[in-house]
C-alpha cells in the first residue's frame, strides 16, 4: 500500500460497532419509556424465532493495562464480586419482569474488564441466576474473554458447563519491550496453557486477540507474535489497530509517549505483514480486523453472507435484540440504543430504585433504519446494494460523488446498483463507511473522539 493514500485517508473516524455512533445519538428526544417500548416490540418480532443476545459488563481488573480503552474498574479487592453479580442480576429480572414471555437466550458474552477477575464460583451463580428465568436456544452461542494470567481450568470448565463453547484470549503481542509499556506481561506459556485447556476441555472456537500499532512495537515483533499464534493455531483472531486516544482515556494512554507509537507508514506495514502471514497461515480476512480458518464458523458465515456486527464486535450468531446487562453496556432493539450508567455508585443506585439503569440512547428514524443496514453490509461483506428501493435515500447521488475519489484510487467498484470495497480498499473500510454517515455530516465532526481510522 502506498503511503500516499495512507496520507491521504488517515482521519479520526469511527468504528462503527453502531449507526449511529455513540457521539451523534439524539439523546433529547429518548428516555426509558422509549426504549422499553422498542425493546418490548423486538422481543415480540424475535423471541420465538431466533431469540435474544445478552451482553453482560464485567468491569474490574486487578491491573491497568495503558493500550486498553474499555470502561474498567482496578482494584485487588475481590469483595466487589459478590454485589456487582447481585446488581446484575437484579437488572436482568427489571427486564424480566417486562417481557410477556420467558426469553429465550441464543447468545451470551461476558466482556470487560476481565470477566475472569471472578472467581468460578461466582460466574456459575450468575449464569444460572440468568437462566432461572430463561431458556437456552437450541443453536446457543455463549462466549466469553479471558485473560491468559488468571483464567483457570476450574474457570474454562465451569463455563463449559454453563454452555460457553467459544472463548477469546487477550494476547496484543510476545514482545517483552512492548508488554513492558501496555503494562500487560504474560509469557507465551500461559497462551498456550489456557489455549490447550480450552480445547482439552471441549471448547470448538478459541480466539486470539493481538493488536498492532502499539507503543515501541516493531517488525519483528509482529512477525514472531503471529508466528507463535500460529503455532498455537486458534480457530479465529483478531488483529486490532490499537486506538491512540490518551485525551479520552487519561491516564491510561499516557505511560509512554506520543512519538513512541508507530504512525502511518510505519503502522501500516505491520498490519499489510501481519495480515500476509496471518494469509500464509490458512486465515482469511472476514471483516475489518478479524481473521478466521476455514473451519471456524465466523468464516462459514462469511462466506454465507450471514456475518453480523454490533457493541459485541462481529458475531455469527445474529439476534434482532441485543440487551447490555452491567456498567456502561449498551443494548440494542434494532430501533433504538440505550447505555447504561457508567459509575458502579450510580448504576447501583438506580437499582436499589428498581428503576433500569439506563441513561441515554437513541431512537432510529427511517433514515438511520436505512444506513444502518448500509453500514453494516459494508463492514461485514465489503460492500452493498441499493438495488431494493427500501435501501434508496435522497442523498445516495451525493454519497457516491464523495466516494469517486475513493473509486478513482482502486479502492472500491461502483457500479449502477451497489458498490463493492477491492482488497486494496479493505484497510480504508472506515473512510467507506463515513462516506453514508450522514449525521457525521450534517454535524461538526467531532474528530478528537475518534481513534485514525489506518
């Protein structure tokens, strides 16, 4: 890839893991009577087809690792189990108490934080506090992130036994130097021992996570981190660019400086070497950042058009509602977004009030409904197709003059009734997407919330 275009397309941009992002939501014009409504219409629409997604939040971490940008708590004391879960759970019976039905459950993910900061025991008791008012779909999916330092045998089988089948360890990268600086140190020995267990244990689809892009990393750091990655073989990966945004996130992103993280050329070269030996190895690209086997499902849903994306990143197991249990977890009824309160204090609060701690969203107009859906073909098949009038708006002419430029350079085909992003255009998949974003038009762009989109 020339450094020309990377010049060229480098900008703050989202990731759109929604449409729209987060920073553009009408919060004025939402409240928990909206999204009880919409959440409500959803499950009647989907409950007994295909089921609901569960997202739970589980924020603490014993260690700050500085690369992270999730909503995290640090602490050692792990007295904080035992009413965070009580807390959780008694969310999930405010929305329980809502649904007509008893849900049933198609997906659960137990994100963070570090969800195996708790003790086995504890995500037993709330596993199957969530399911004393729930049913298990009969093509479950349930997934959940470890970290390589403290998740245990005890942990793996105890999820196992709950019905977790995939699960994904954090690694970013081997390198000594580069774990030094996120603050992150775990020997490949450990990836590999958790790696081994899980698969002992009967899991069908361990996930590595490896980052590039961050502080002093370097060639030859990608290039023995993906090799010893595919040594241990995991069905699926993903290779994030890591987001540089220390004004967001504090302290976090300030352990090292700024001119200690790779930048454009530099950066690049380590995703276009990893991605090639990622190539060499069997792994196929399948969205923006994520790599999987030719045996693993997410790229039989691939190659079936069936992949999906959401807060969750990209799954293969898709449901129209998605509910966010937990500290600053959003939830999604396809109509509308809602996002839970962000202070552990607050969102317990709300709780002992018996109220859904919900404290903004956003309600979709037709127009979201529409680029929404274009949005999501885009970052999940590489490109999309108007050729239904439902899937036509009034400012496409527009949109498509803005993407000529992006057309001209090779980086994507359009043709009378659709587009599609070429392999050299795979790495600008972001700048694609803002072409359609048209409330990022309409508004100043707020540039310093997002993270450079190469």
């Amino acid at each position: 890839m020339s450094f020309s275009l990377i010049q060229k397309y480098n900008v703050p941009g989202p990731r759109y893991t929604s449409y729209p992002t987060v920073p553009y939501w009408d919060e004025l014009n939402f409240d928990a009577e909206t999204w009880q409504s919409t959440m409500l219409k959803s499950f009647a629409e989907s409950n007994n087809t295909e089921g609901i997604s569960l997202y739970i939040h589980l924020p603490f971490c014993e260690s700050l690792c500085t690369f992270c940008g999730c909503h995290k708590r640090i602490t050692k004391c792990h007295d904080v189990e035992n009413p965070y879960i009580t807390a959780v759970l008694k969310e999930w019976d405010l929305y329980c108490n809502l649904f007509p039905e008893k849900p049933v459950i198609k997906e659960i993910h137990l994100g963070g934080g570090t969800p195996t900061f708790f003790t086995p025991q504890n995500l037993d008791k709330l596993i199957n506090g969530i399911f004393k008012r729930a049913e298990r779909a009969a093509l479950h999916e349930f997934s959940f992130e470890g970290h390589p330092n403290n998740t245990t045998q005890a942990h793996l089988q105890t999820l196992y036994n709950s019905g977790f089948r995939r699960v994904s360890f954090g690694v970013q990268d081997y390198s000594d130097k580069v774990q030094k600086a996120i603050h992150r140190f775990q020997p490949l020995q450990k990836v590999q021992d958790v790696t081994e267990w899980a698969r002992a244990i009967g899991y069908t689809s361990v996930s590595h996570d490896l980052v590039f892009g961050l502080p002093f990393q370097n060639l030859d750091d990608v290039v023995d981190t993906i090799t010893k990655t595919s040594i241990l073989k995991p069905g699926r990966l993903a290779f994030y660019s890591y987001a540089h945004v220390p004004w967001l996130k504090g302290n976090g992103q300030r352990g090292f400086k700024d001119e200690d993280v790779p930048r454009d050329d530099e950066k690049r070269i380590l995703y276009e070497v990893g991605k090639y030996l990622l190539s060499k190895n069997g792994y196929h690209e399948i969205g923006m950042d994520h790599f999987a086997l030719e045996d693993d499902t997410m790229f039989e849903a691939s190659k079936k058009g069936k992949l999906h994306r959401n807060f969750m990143g990209y799954t293969s197991s898709k449901t129209q509602l998605m509910i966010g249990l937990g500290v600053s977890s959003i939830s999604d009824s396809w109509y509308s977004f809602a996002q839970n309160e962000k202070s552990i204090e607050n969102y317990y609060a709300l709780l002992e009030q018996n109220e859904i701690p919900i404290v903004k969203g956003h309600l979709l107009g037709t127009e979201d409904l529409i680029i929404r859906r274009h949005i999501l073909n885009i970052m999940c098949s590489f490109g999309t197709s108007w050729d239904l009038q439902n899937l036509y708006f009034p400012e496409l002419p527009d949109v498509l003059d803005q993407l000529e430029e992006m057309k001209n350079d090779g980086l994507l085909i359009i043709k009378e009734k659709g587009l599609r992003i070429t392999e050299k255009g795979r790495p600008f998949v972001r700048n694609i997407c803002m072409a359609f974003d048209l409330r990022l038009k309409r508004k100043a762009p707020q540039t310093e919330l997002f993270s450079m989109t190469v």
